[in-house]
C-alpha cells in the first residue's frame, strides 16, 4: 500500500491540516524536526493573545459590612484575575520574540492590567505588516499621563472635547504599524480611577480612518468617553464598515452617543452594516410627565419636532437593509450594589427613540434580516398593545431585550 507521509501532501492541504491545530501543539510541532519547524512555524505566530483572564466571586476586605443600611445586603465582588505578569503578549514583546516574528502575525488579543504603552511600543516591530485583527480589552493605564489631557466626564457628559486622554497617541501609534490594513478593531480600556475616562479622540479617530478601506468592526467598550462627532465621522467614512458598537453606561455616564442630529442629517456610507450598536440621544419627548430628575436629561421641543426627529431616525435605519442587530443601549451588571441602590430614574433614558407606530416605527418593517433589538434603560412603547401586535406580525423573528421601568412602593 503506498503510504503518503505529511511531507508530501500539497502545500494547500498541508496548511488546511495546519490551520486546524492549536498553539499548543503547534508548540510541540516546531520541534518535532526542521521541515516541520519550517512548515508550522508560520502559523505558530499567525494569532497571538495572552491568557483568558478568570473571575471568581468574593468579599471585598475593605468593605465595612456594618455600614450597610438594613435595606440592601452587600453582592459578594466579582475579582478578577489576571494570567501572570511573565505570560502573554506582553512578555513576548519583553524577550524580543514579537519583534522578531511581528511580520507573520495577524491577530493580536491583549488582556492585561499591566500594559505599559511606552515600553511596549518600543519592544513591538515598526510595523506589523499582515496584521488585521487587533483587540484591547481590560486594559488600564499604567503609563501616568498628564492629567490635564484626561477628561472628567461627570462635568462634560457626552460632548467630549478633542483631546485624546490617557495613552491616545500610543494607541494611534500603534494603529499605524498595522500597515496591512485592520479589518477588527476592538478596544475596551479599564481603569482604576473612579472619575476619570479614557478618551477616544482626535488622534484614534484619524488613526482609524486610515484603514477606511478595510475596515469591517469597529467595537469600543468599557472605561471611555467619546464625542458623538468621532461615532459620525466613522460612520460617513468607512464604508466597508459590517459592525459598529459604541458602549454607554448609564450608571457611570462613561461611553458613546450618537445626537440625533447627526443620524438625521449626516450621509452615512456603510449601507453593509450588520451590527449598529449606539444609543441615540437628544429626542424631545414632550409626552413623558415631568419630573425635576426627567427635567434634566430631556430636550426641549414641541410633539412635532420630536415626531418629525424620530421619523427622520427611522429612514435613516431602513436604509442598513442587511442590519441584524439594532443595539439601542447597553446592558448593565445588575448584580452590582451600585445598580442596586441607585434611583432608577438617574439611569433611564428618555430623550431616545419613543419605538411606537405614531412615531414612525412601521419604517422598519422591511428589515428582513432583523434578529436583535436592544433597548435597555429606554422610555420607550415597544411593549404596548398596539405596538406588540405590530412586532408580532412584521418582526416575528426578532429578539426584542427592553425592560420596563418601575416605582417601587414604599
């Protein structure tokens, strides 16, 4: 019987097999002989990320539990921990390995708390030159940038100035060595500090737009603050863009929002876009009775304009035939005794899409491919009677997530 060796496969096959293999024993392969080193050391470097990160749940030794005030008992805390310091991109980038080999990668997946921008630019190649993923996610910032270019999102709240706060221009740097072009771009910064934000700025945004011509994903999340023009500007300049999603914590007043301005007006060139994931503020809601918390986080204007804003909205949605997610708003940790204790009013928002059929809801009946709608926190009448029955009959297939608000009785 003519027996074939590995060896002697086609090269296509041969790296279809390899493809499929993982890092670990792709480890054990480059050292198996100096063909199979020559073969599977390629692909040993094609996809780099640290350690997934685990989490356990446990008391926080710096709570006083006895200033609890009989009406909440304290959640055990989620604790994170991190892979060790010597595992990861960041120790590969330390030895000099990703500077070696930086040209045959092309993905990469930070997950650390111990990222130190400066250093690592400097251990990272010139340029990455297949890379088109790159994902940052539970990053902090150890760098100790100048103060005065961070930006306290408790007294601007979402009309963020241009400065890029914390390590903006080393994450644009970064975004430059990609010089393939970046299809994935994912970044959620953490930080330690409760009344700073990272911000998304000038520098990342022009960064970004670099890679107009090939970028599909564009996901920011956690501990940032970004101006509604930067969210719009990556709208009406990437077209090949499948996927956006801006976070926004409304319990924190940290993330992203679209004004409803921009929406209405602006010439959006992603008509591909799957994934729209923002919410929409700036909706006059005249018809929500008034309250001195309601006051404050809706607009002014008449039953008209706000109709005429919403419709507007709607028209401009229909448009991303081939949506599958609508993500209005972002979903929080309600095991939190933040959530917990906190006024549901001060985290709901009511200058957003009213979601009923006099508002113009019936524009996106002809969303076919529609499968998730996400309106958390919303002042909206999704759930009303006539409102259900429309939703039953054009968007049987979808997912809708909303939750309805609530006066507790006393």
């Amino acid at each position: 019987m003519n027996r074939s060796s590995f060896g002697d496969l086609p090269y296509e096959v041969q790296t279809m097999v390899i493809s499929h293999v993982t890092q670990h024993d792709l480890a054990s392969c480059i050292r198996v002989c100096k063909a199979w080193n020559k073969m599977t050391y390629p692909f040993l470097w094609r996809h780099i990320q640290d350690p997934q990160r685990t989490s356990h749940y446990g008391d926080d030794d710096d709570d006083d539990d006895e200033e609890d005030d009989g009406r909440y008992r304290p959640l055990p805390k989620e604790v994170i921990v991190y892979h060790p310091y010597g595992k990861g991109v960041i120790a590969c980038a330390r030895s000099g390995a990703l500077k070696r080999n930086g040209h045959l990668v092309k993905s990469i997946r930070i997950e650390s708390d111990m990222l130190h921008w400066s250093s690592f630019l400097q251990d990272c190649p010139p340029t990455f030159p297949r890379l088109t993923s790159l994902w940052i996610d539970g990053v902090e910032d150890h760098d100790e940038p100048d103060y005065s270019e961070r930006l306290d999102y408790r007294d601007a709240g979402d009309d963020r100035d241009d400065c890029d706060g914390g390590d903006g221009k080393y994450l644009a740097q970064l975004l430059d060595r990609c010089s393939a072009g970046l299809r994935v771009f994912s970044f959620s910064p953490r930080l330690d500090s409760d009344r700073w934000s990272y911000t998304i700025g000038d520098k990342i945004v022009e960064a970004l737009l670099k890679h107009a011509a090939t970028l599909e994903v564009v996901r920011i999340g956690g501990d940032y603050a970004c101006d509604w023009r930067h969210i719009d500007r990556l709208l009406c300049s990437l077209p090949k863009l499948k996927e956006i999603d801006f976070e926004f914590n409304c319990l924190t007043n940290r993330g992203g929002r679209l004004e409803v301005t921009a929406v209405a007006d602006s010439d959006w060139v992603c008509l591909d876009l799957e994934v729209f994931g923002c919410a929409i503020k700036g909706i006059p809601r005249p018809e929500i009775p008034r309250t001195p918390i309601i006051d404050g986080k809706v607009r002014q204007g008449t039953r008209e304009e706000s109709l005429d804003l919403q419709r507007r909205v709607y028209t401009k949605l229909a448009k991303l035939t081939k949506l599958r997610e609508l993500r209005l708003s972002s979903e929080l940790d309600e095991w939190t005794d933040e959530y917990r204790k906190i006024n549901k009013k001060h985290i709901w928002q009511y200058d957003c899409l009213s979601m009923t059929l006099e508002s113009g809801l019936d524009v996106l009946k002809d969303l076919r491919d529609l499968r998730l709608v996400v309106l958390w926190y919303l002042e909206n009448g999704i759930s009303n009677a006539e409102e259900t029955k429309w939703v039953q009959t054009n968007w049987p297939q979808v997912e809708i997530r909303f939750k309805k608000f609530y006066q507790r009785r006393r």
